[in-house]
C-alpha cells in the first residue's frame, strides 16, 4: 500500500474540527515555521504562548466564570474597605 499526502482541503477540513484554541496556537506554530527572520511581536506572542501553556500546565489558569467570581470578590472586598 502506498502512503498519501494529504491534499490541502483534507488538511483544512481537520484544522477546521480543532477548538478555537488549538487553531489559535497550529496557525501561531505555522507562522514561526514560514517566518525564518521573526520581529520582536512574533518572538513575544511565541513567548507569550509559551507562557500560557506553562501557566495552564500548572494549573494557574482560571475560567471565565471563576475569574468573573475572584474580580466580584475583590470589588466586595474594596466597597467594604472604602465604606
């Protein structure tokens, strides 16, 4: 049996079942790839993925609804400090 490249639609068509997210990070991934001489925003946003993949590794990452909760604690917080 013969091995096959995928064709482009093939390839696009998967692309397009990953989450927002992962399309996010395969087309940040594809353009360091094609950018051999990256600026200085590619080379942070690289770095700035790097991070965040780090932070959810370790679990610092928080969703939207326990980020809404923590910001609505803190505004408690300093309405009853400035009271």
């Amino acid at each position: 049996m013969v091995a096959t490249q995928p064709t482009f639609n093939q390839v696009y068509d998967m692309a397009c079942m990953l989450s927002r997210t992962e399309q996010r990070r395969l087309v940040n991934r594809i353009v360091g790839v094609l950018l051999e001489d990256e600026d200085g925003f590619l080379r942070q946003r690289r770095e700035h993925i790097s991070e965040s993949e780090q932070q959810i590794v370790e679990g610092k990452v928080y969703s939207e609804e326990e980020s809404d909760k923590m910001i609505e604690d803190i505004f408690n917080e300093l309405s009853i400090i400035a009271a």
